[in-house]
C-alpha cells in the first residue's frame, strides 16, 4: 500500500505538469501557425508591390526615353528654322553666298543626318 500511495502521490503531481506542458504546446503550435500566415501574407504583399513598383519603373523609363527623344527631335527642328530662317533672311537681301553659307554649316547637316540615323 505505501508503494501505490507513493506512485498515486508522483501522478498526481506529474499529471498537472503534463496537463500544463500540453497547453503550452497547442500554445506555441497556434502561434506558429500564425506567425507562418503573417510571413506569407507580408511576402506575398512585398511581391506584388515589387511588381507594381517594377511595372511603373519601366513604364516611367519608356516615357523618359520618349520625351528625350522629343525633345532632341524638337532642338534639330529649332536647329533647321534657325537655318531656313538665317538664309531666306540672306535671299531677302541678295546675298546668295550667305543664304548658301547658312543651309550648309556642317554642325546643322551633321545633326540632320544623326536625327535620321
């Protein structure tokens, strides 16, 4: 009898530590569970803003390349009035070598032939 005292006096001191490690654990299970949806969840936000953040980079990079592209084609225009402008004004006073002068500067046709090209 004092050997089932004893063993019934361990149980029932082991029992309530086994009780309370359980709960500890279904604890510590549904937190992890948790933190794992909370990391997807972030992971999955990160790559779609990732994806947006990329797609309006190269969106903004292929209109910066447009407008630069505009505007060299609007300073060869400038560039090309200037000229037209410089030798009608040089015809309108009979100085044809000057009206020619004008149309043939080498900076002016250069910059014509690079546009094209």
């Amino acid at each position: 009898e004092e050997v089932c005292d004893m063993i019934n006096k361990k149980y029932s001191e082991f029992l309530p530590n086994l009780q309370a490690s359980e709960d500890l654990m279904v604890q510590i299970d549904t937190v992890s569970k948790e933190m794992e949806a909370l990391k997807n969840c972030i992971e999955s936000e990160v790559q779609q803003n990732i994806h947006v953040a990329v797609n309006e980079y190269l969106k903004l990079k292929q209109q910066l390349e447009k407008n630069t592209m505009i505007i060299k084609m609007l300073e060869h225009l400038k560039q090309f009035h200037s000229a037209m402008e410089d030798s009608n004004k040089a015809l309108q006073e009979k100085k044809y070598v000057d009206a020619a002068t004008h149309l043939e500067k080498p900076s002016f046709w250069h910059n014509q032939q690079k546009m094209l090209s």
